[in-house]
C-alpha cells in the first residue's frame, strides 16, 4: 500500500470544543517554512516540528517574535490547570491566546494536525478557522504495565510520552512492581530496571511536553517478583507469596527508603499511585482481614510521600468489596475506580466513592492484556460509558486510562487505537462518533488519507468479534493451545474460522508493506495481530484435519494393499510441519516487534511459547511418521490418541 499522507480536511484527535470557519481570501499556505516566534513553548513546536517534516510541510522555523508568522500570547493569571485557549487561522498569520503554558502547549498540538491539502493535490495550508478549545476532564493520564512482560527502552518511554502528549495526555504512569533498582536489594529489579538518575531524566523530559510522570508504585499485593527473594521472603504474608504482611514492620522498613526514592526521582508530580489492589492473600496468613487492617496500611505507606506535594492514590477493588474500609482512610487520598468490562453502567462504583466525599480517577481499559491484538469493541464502550459518567460525577478528577501486559506478551504498539479514543473521550465535551472513529484515527494518527487503514482496524475487530462465538479463552491463550485438544476442537466447531481468516489476509494484504507517513510501528503492530489471528484459525482447522486425514489412514489401512493409505499419513505429517513452519515465520518478526519497543530480557519468556510450540509441531510429525514406517502393512494402525500420547 502506498500511504499518500493528508487530506481535504484535517482529522483532529482530540476534536477541539469548537472549529469554525472564517472569511478570508485564501488559506495560509505551507510552501515556504513557517515562521514561530522564538519564545513558543519549545516542547509544542518540537511536536509540530516532528509530525509537519514527517508528512513533507516544510519545516517550521524559530525566528525573533517581530518577525513571526505564528505569535503566541498567554492570558495572565491563568494556571497550570486552565488549558482554555483560543487559535486563529487568518490566510496572513496564526495567533494563539493561551490561558497557561501548557494550554499553549495545546493549541500547537492542535495546530499540528490542522495542515490539509490544497486543491492541486500536493501542496499543504492552513485553512482560515477559529478554534476554541479547552479539556472536558483536568487529568487524562495513561498508566503502562511495565511489570509483567515488555519493558520499555527509554527511546521508546520517550517516543511514547510524546505520542501520548501529541494526543493531549497530560500524566503517564509506569506501573512498577520490581521495576526501580533499589540500591539495598539490586537483584530485586527487571535486569536493565529504572535507577533513579534515569526516573529523574524521564521526568524532565516528559515535563518538557507538560506530561506529568506519576510513578505507579505497587505497595501490598502482586509483590511476589520482590518478596521471591530469601533476604525479602520473610515479609510476605505467605511463603514467597505475592502480599507483603501489613503486620510486619520489616515491610514498611523496606517499603519506606523504595517510595521515598521513587517519589524524589520524580518530583514534582502531582500523584504517587501506591497500588493496594487485589489483596487476596491478606487474612489467609498472618495478618488479619479487617478493615482496619487495609486501612493502616493505607495509611503508613501515604505517609512516606506526605510533604512531598504528591497526593496519593490507591485502587478502589478493596473498597468497592467493603466500603467500611473507606471512613478509615486519609482525606486526601484519590481513588482510582479500575472497571474493564462493558457494563450497562458504573455508576454504582463511582457514587460508591463520591458518597464517601473522595476524590477519584475513573480507569477504564485498553482490552489489550492477553489478546493477540486489543479487543477494541470492548475498549471502545468501557470508555465511553464509564468516561461519559465519570464526567457527571463530583469529585472525579480524570480519567487514568490502563494498559496491562498479563500475559507477558502484548505489545504497546498495537495500543495506540483505544489510547486515542480514550485521550479523545476524556478531552472532548462530546462523545467520540464511533462509527467514523477509525478513519477519524487513522487520518490524524498515521497522517494518511488511505482508507485501507480504517478498514483494516475494522476488519480487526470483527475478528476479535468472530472469536467470542467460539472457545471461552481469551485469544493470546487460545492461540497457544494443543489444536488437537478434542475439547477445543468442539467449542471451535461454532467458529467460522474460513471467514476469520479472509478477513485476516485481507489485512496482510492492505498492510504488507504499508509505510505511513507518521506511527508505522502502530501498522506493524496491527500487521502481526492479522498474522496471529490467520494463524489461529490455521491452527484449529489443522487441528481437524490432520486428525481426519490420519483416521481416514486407519480406514484405509485395513484395506486389501493398504490403498491411499500412505498419502493420508503424508498429508497428516505435513500438516504437523505447516503448524511448525508457520510459528518459525512469526518468531522472528514478533521479536522485531518486541525490539522496536522494549528491552531485551523478557523476550525469551515469549519466545520460549514459539520454541515448545515449534517441537509439539515437529513431534507430531515424527511420530506418524514412524507409524508410516513401523506399523503401516503390518497390520492395524494404533488410534491417533495412543499415538500422540506415547512414544511410539
């Protein structure tokens, strides 16, 4: 596919609160390099400058204010937080009037994607509008896993802070189990884990693009990467377990130096998140399951951030399962409401805590955790509802959008089509328009005009869509599972798996050497979510059909000469090699993937799934084969099932 870039009219994401049109003679026109006022916020024109060289405007340039075409005014008295602001577009010149830095900071934002094509087809301008603009939520953060699978390299935590800023995300939230090398316990961290010279760097630069880092750092539950270690095993509230004990105070011993350090290489943030979800384990050792218990703790790990101007937050599951725990807790704790289903309404959790007169965040969900590519139906709704609520809903101060790598495996890249929606939903007064919301995204996100792009996030979908008719597995599990399972081959029965995979090299196809102007790492994400999905459906339907093939063996082998018999074991045993031939092709290129993003520990944990999937395969074939060499013409063929089950 070719990518031709821009459009008769600009996609924004966000949608601003207001474009209108103005009188002029003739747009602005982009063929010479535009010239910026050299007092512009330097992260919004770094942005501008990055996303107009990539689509081949010429590139803008920094020039003494008299001079500027683009002239830039802040409103006095505006804080941080306003990010009310107003761009004009008027054939001659741009101005901007921002309420705050950072809403100047948005404005040029905006101002990026405002670019479209003139009528001879080649050339860029600006048409003549009035934008109004101004966030429907203050906060719009993206929390990242970075715990159980990818690990970011700090390019890409950079490259993705400024996607995430150019989509008007203002915070972004590491969550971090045994992610900070703690000088006291360095064995305890990711190899190649955060020091706090590189948390303090990260924060610097995502301030640059008024992106609040805001560490995510995990405090009770889901600590067994830590507590897995002899010298740190005693804290845990079972053997080596997952829940540090609330009663020991060697854990707060231990807690008290790692958040202090967190919170410092971070500073200033507004929130430190302390985790406290899930607590499953506590009341099953030896500490009790009380409210007062949960709340204590609360309580003791907040205090070693008081003063440090960072509110804390925690996760809202334990109050949610008993809501006496949420008198006991400190006044100026956030709670982060974490809902990912599509639910009629969440109102129920929100007034929960609204009731209690807290402070909260609604996080709804990317749907990426353990799916070959994000269920983006699924998404889409969580956050439209549960965004469209919170934004009636006192005390809700934005949205914490969430992104989890359960399964070790998913990629961030093939995230960025729910981060947008979410980033869209949060900002804007409106709903999102579903239904254009793909060529909407694909516009402004790839800064293509290619309607392939849309269709094939369509096509996606309905995959991931096609799938709920069959086995109860999320698909990252199914993809993994014996396709000779008789059980699976059951619940596969109900799926149309020709049509799931049409669709999927409808995908391959579109995409095979798509190169979009702006994201193609996004495309390649989406390109290997086709490939798995085309895959899995391969895998069932071999799962069928080899088996078919070597009973029809069995049939023939008891003919008289054994007639076709040996070509149905052929054909059974090659099918076992297209099922090993196929992982060997995805391999490398999910490890490329994987390169593009994050670092090099944890890639073998997945390819390893490739490596046992490629021998299962490869076994499979060896051993009709010694059936085709031991057993054929000697009398009846042993049953498939005694041949996968031994070593025969």
């Amino acid at each position: 596919m070719t990518a031709a870039a821009g459009s008769a009219a600009p996609a924004l994401v966000p949608q601003p609160r207001t474009v209108t049109a103005r009188p002029c003679e003739h747009p602005l026109a982009l063929g010479a390099p535009l010239g910026f006022g050299d007092a512009v916020d330097p992260g919004g024109f770094a942005l501008l400058h990055e996303r107009w060289v990539a689509l081949g405007i010429p590139a803008p340039r920094l020039v003494p204010t008299a001079h500027a075409l683009v002239m830039v005014a802040l409103r006095s008295g505006g804080g941080d937080g306003d990010e009310s602001y107003r761009l004009t577009v008027d054939g001659t010149r741009v101005r901007i009037a921002a309420a705050s830095a950072h809403a100047a900071f948005d404005a040029l934002a905006t101002l990026a994607q405002l670019p479209e094509r003139a009528a001879n087809g080649r050339d860029w301008q600006l048409a003549c509008v009035t934008v109004d603009d101004a966030p429907a939520l203050r906060w719009r953060i993206v929390s990242d896993d970075v715990s159980r699978g990818p690990f970011p390299t700090l390019a890409y935590a950079r490259a993705r802070i400024r996607a995430l800023a150019a989509l008007k995300i203002d915070g972004w939230s590491p969550y971090m189990e045994q992610v900070v090398v703690d000088p006291r316990y360095p064995y305890v961290a990711w190899p190649n884990g955060w020091t706090p010279a590189q948390l303090r760097a990260l924060g610097a630069y995502a301030r640059r693009f008024h992106v609040a880092l805001i560490p995510e750092q995990q405090t009770f539950a889901h600590l067994h990467e830590n507590l897995k270690w002899e010298t740190l095993a005693p804290l845990a509230e079972l053997p080596h377990g997952y829940l540090i004990a609330a009663s020991d105070p060697g854990s707060y011993a231990y807690l008290g130096p790692l958040l202090r350090e967190v919170v410092a290489a971070t500073r200033p943030t507004p929130f430190v998140h302390l985790g406290a979800d899930e607590p499953l384990d506590l009341g099953r050792g030896r500490t009790p399951r009380t409210p007062q218990v949960f709340a204590d703790h609360v309580k003791r790990v907040a205090g070693f951030v008081a003063g440090s101007g960072a509110r804390p937050m925690i996760w809202d599951d334990a109050v949610q399962q008993d809501p006496s725990i949420l008198p006991l807790l400190p006044r100026d704790l956030v709670i982060v409401s974490f809902h990912y289903g599509v639910e009629p309404s969440y109102r129920r959790y929100l007034d929960t805590i609204a009731n209690a007169g807290f402070d909260q965040m609604i996080a709804p969900g990317a749907a990426n955790w353990n799916e070959i590519y994000p269920d983006l139906d699924t998404s889409y709704t969580n956050v439209a509802r549960f965004v469209a609520e919170g934004k009636t809903t006192r005390g809700v101060l934005g949205m914490f959008m969430t992104v989890w790598h359960d399964d070790g495996e998913t990629l961030d890249e093939a995230t960025w089509p729910a981060l947008a929606y979410a980033a869209a939903s949060a900002w804007q007064s409106r709903p999102v328009d579903q239904g254009s919301w793909h060529a909407t995204f694909a516009r402004a996100f790839f800064g293509s005009d290619d309607p392939r792009y849309a269709a094939d996030l369509d096509l996606l979908a309905t995959i991931r869509g096609l799938l709920r008719a069959g086995p109860d597995l999320p698909p990252d599990y199914l993809f993994w599972r014996d396709p000779f399972d008789p059980s699976l081959q059951a619940a596969a029965q109900k799926l149309d798996l020709a049509g799931l995979r049409t669709r999927a090299e409808r995908v391959l196809a579109d995409l095979w050497d798509a190169r979009p102007p702006l994201h193609a790492p996004a495309v390649a994400a989406m390109r290997l979510g086709a490939l798995r999905y085309g895959q899995l459906g391969r895998r069932l339907q071999i799962g069928a059909e080899a088996r078919a093939d070597y009973d029809d063996a069995r049939t023939r082998a008891a003919l008289p000469g054994a007639a076709g018999a040996e070509r149905s074991l052929n054909v059974a045993k090659y099918l076992c090699w297209e099922l090993r031939d196929a992982l060997t092709a995805i391999a490398p290129l999910y490890a490329a993937a994987w390169r593009a993003e994050s670092t090099e520990p944890g890639l073998d944990r997945v390819l390893v799934k490739y490596r046992l999937a490629e021998s299962d395969a490869q076994r499979c074939a060896d051993r009709i084969d010694r059936v085709e060499r031991d057993d054929l013409g000697r009398g009846p063929l042993p049953s498939w099932d005694e041949v996968m089950s031994s070593a025969h």
